[in-house]
C-alpha cells in the first residue's frame, strides 16, 4: 500500500496564516489582513476565533 505524501498548495491556493488551512481561491468567509504589507489570509474558523482581535486591527502576533 502506497502512502500518500501531502501535496504543497498551488500558487492559486491560500493558505491560512494561523492553521494551515489550504483552500482553492479565496473562500468568502476568509478574513484577509494587510500586516506589515504583507497580506495574511485566515479561514473561517480561526477568524471566528479571534474577531475582536481583527476588528481591532492588532497584528496575529498578538493573538
């Protein structure tokens, strides 16, 4: 039986910047922030998690 290795994500892909969630594109309910210039993308789940955080606009290292 062959084990399947996990594949990296395509350059189309995004990926969460908090779990590692990959998904294709961009999901609607993704959050994207702009920290540093640099764009950061968080799945659903971890936005969830730390909204008021987002709103506030503290950078992830602070959550």
């Amino acid at each position: 039986m062959d084990e399947q290795k996990p594949q990296p994500p395509a350059a189309e892909d995004r990926v969460c910047s908090r779990c590692g969630t990959v998904a294709e594109d961009v999901p609607p309910t993704w959050t994207c922030s702009v920290e540093n210039g640099v764009r950061r993308y968080y799945c659903e789940a971890c936005a969830r998690e730390n909204i008021r955080a987002i709103e506030g606009r503290l950078d992830s290292d602070w959550w």
